[in-house]
C-alpha cells in the first residue's frame, strides 16, 4: 500500500508543478493584456478637459478601474506558441469602462471630478468602441532563447554566451529590485518583511521563486543593455513570503499585506550589460542631413521573411521574423539620401547607423503564418517616415 501511494505521488508531483507553471503563465500573459488595455483607455476624454486617467486619479478609483479592465472577456482560450510562450487576447466594450466613471460619479458622497452627464457627453464620440489587447509570457527558463529582433550592429558581436548571461542577470536585478523595496513592510505586529527574511535559506527562497516568475518583457537596447520584466503581483507575493515564513495568515491579513506590498513594490524590471566579444568600430565622420524630408520618407516599406520548422513554432517564427527585418534592413540601405545610399551614409556616419537601427526595430510584423510542415512566413512593415524621424533624432 505504501509503495503504491509512493508511486501515485511520484507521477502526479510533476503534473502538479506543470499546472502551477501554467496558470502563472496565463495569469502574467492576462496581466499584460489588462495592461495595455488601461493604456488604451488611459487618455480619453471622461469630461470637461479630463482624461480617463485623471478622472480616475482625481477621484482614487484605481482599483475599481483595474476590476472592470479585468472583467474583459478572453477571445478563444490561452494560445501556446509553444511550450514556452503563452498568449492571451482580450476584448472589452467601451460601455464596461464608461459603466465604471459613471457609478464612481453617481457614488454617495459623490467622489468624481465630473458629473454623470458630464461623462455621457464626453465618452460620447468613443461609446461604441471595442478594445483589444493581447499579453504575452514566456517561461523563466526560456528566457535564454530569446535574441534581438534586429541584428543591429552593436549585437553583432556579442557571443550567445554573454547575451544569455545577461538576460539571465537583468532577471536576477528585476528579483532582487522587487525584494528590496518592499523590505520595510509590516509583516506582523514586531517584525518586517526585511526581518522575516535576515535568514539567508527563507531569502535565497523568495528570490528563487521571484527568478522563475514568467517573463512578460525583454528589451534589448543598442548600448548592449538589457531589460527583462517579470510577472509579480502583491497578492502573489504576499502569499509567497508568508508561506516561506511559516505564517497562517487570514482573508483580512493577506488583503492588508497585499496593499501595502503594491504601495511600495517596485516596477519588477531588472537590467544588465552584454559585453561584445568582438572588436568593431563604429563610423566616425557626419554626412549632411538634407534641410527637407526625402521623398520615400512618405513612402511604406514592408518586406517578408521565411524560416523552415525549428524546435517550437516560436523559434520558427522569430528566425522567419529576424530575416524579415533583415530584408527590410536591405531596403532602407538602398534608399538616397544626399548622393549616397543610407547605407553608404551608415558607413560614414554612426549617428545615421543608429537611427536606421532604431527605425528597423520599430517595425511591426503585420502577418504571421505557421505552416503545416512546421514552416513559418512573417511579413513586416515601416513607414519611410519613421525611419527619417530615428535619423535626424540621433543627431
């Protein structure tokens, strides 16, 4: 009977583990989805010469917002790129959002800056909108895989070595962040957050679990810095530091500690350096800039790119992606500026090798298709605009 439970535990523990991992996937990938829809409702108009994120601020309804921003409704069920990359779509009507500034409005003692009429009227010309969003996570342990989007030429000689150890030290930094700030929180009635966890095994075991939080953001900048963002909720974190600290905390405890972790956690972002593994100058020397936009500055560029069936569908379509963007690249190197290409003038000037790169990884991929032999085809698109604007800002 023992050795029969000995083996039930044995092959439902991982299960168990892979489920959790699952659900903080979908969870971090919701998260970010919600995310981008406050930004979309953030600066719309909700009264006289208001926006929706003052209205909101003014009247320190944050929460109630954040609640009807998560009552949206997910468009199919969490789709997986692969086994690592999880995607979430949301969608919204706008009613949900005007539904919450006018029951803060009507509220008793009135708590807005503007009056239930005043709203009607100004969400007027956006009542019948439908926002959509879609979040993105990827598995702490995957985080290694992903590389720039654009192979600029500051990245180009940067070994895989070194970008992996950075990303995996900007993870480290974004836990440690986290851990740092909220320190001076109460935990109990004698002790901190801080005291609780002097013990340097409950310390090592919050920044553990803080490092396997799913990624939700990597930026990988031309000065060989990169930031990585992690998904940490206060109510999560609450949990988890309690547990690690041996506390049974009641429904009311866990909501006090959770706010006074959000109040003071801060942005869960870490940063670190690459170093290049291999010596290349940039250009020295200024080409004149024309005084007015060159003519394919009004003009769409758009290339594709192809990659065939790789270990995950994701690294097929980063590969298909990657080759997009350097087709694109190919392009706005071919186009005039002052009697050279931008690609000569990249050559002799670094500031114009900087701002092609920058407007390159702006560009948006329009299309993604997998293929049924594991194939994928990315197509991307920049305006001719953008890529004037990024080079005459570096100069």
């Amino acid at each position: 009977m023992k050795v029969a439970l000995f083996i039930v535990l044995l092959v439902t523990w991982p299960a168990i583990l892979v489920a959790q991992d699952t659900r903080a996937q979908i969870a971090a990938a919701t998260d970010q989805a919600v995310e981008s829809l406050r930004q979309q409702v953030w600066s719309l108009p909700a009264g006289p010469g208001m926006t929706v994120g003052r209205f909101i601020e003014l009247s320190n309804s944050q929460q109630r917002l954040l609640d009807g921003l998560r009552s949206a409704g997910r468009v199919g069920g969490p789709r997986w790129l692969d086994n690592a990359t999880c995607q979430v779509e949301l969608e919204l009507p706008a009613s949900r959002v005007i539904q919450v500034l006018r029951l803060v409005a009507l509220g008793d003692p009135p708590e807005a800056p503007a009056t239930a009429e005043q709203i009607a009227q100004a969400t007027g010309p956006w009542r019948n909108r439908v926002f959509r969003a879609v979040g993105t996570s990827v598995s702490a342990g995957a985080l290694g895989d992903l590389r720039p989007r654009v192979e600029s030429a500051a990245w180009r000689g940067v070994s895989d070595e070194s970008r992996r150890s950075a990303l995996r030290a900007a993870q480290q930094d974004a836990a440690r962040r986290v851990l740092e700030s909220v320190g001076g929180v109460s935990l109990t009635a004698t002790q901190t957050v801080a005291g609780a966890l002097a013990e340097k095994d409950r310390r090592q075991a919050l920044l553990r679990w803080l490092e396997e939080r799913p990624v939700t953001g990597v930026s990988f900048r031309e000065d060989l810095e990169v930031e990585v963002a992690i998904a940490v909720q206060a109510a999560e974190l609450g949990g988890e530091i309690a547990r690690i600290c041996g506390l049974a905390l009641d429904e009311r405890s866990q909501r006090q500690l959770a706010g006074a972790l959000a109040a003071v956690m801060a942005w869960p972002v870490g940063r670190a350096a690459a170093s290049r593994t291999t010596a290349e100058s940039e250009p020295v020397g200024v080409v004149q800039l024309p005084a007015a936009a060159p003519e394919w500055a009004r003009m769409p560029l758009d290339a594709s790119g192809e990659a065939a069936a790789a270990e995950t569908k994701l690294r097929a379509a980063m590969q298909a992606e990657q080759r997009a963007r350097e087709a694109l690249r190919r392009q706005v190197e071919a186009l005039r500026l002052n009697g050279l290409t931008v690609g000569q003038a990249a050559e002799k000037d670094g500031s114009i090798a900087r701002g092609m790169s920058r407007a390159i990884e702006e560009a948006k991929a329009t299309r993604t298709e997998y293929r049924p032999d594991g194939a994928a085809s990315v197509r991307v698109r920049l305006d001719g605009r953008t890529v004037w604007e990024q080079i005459r800002r570096e100069r």
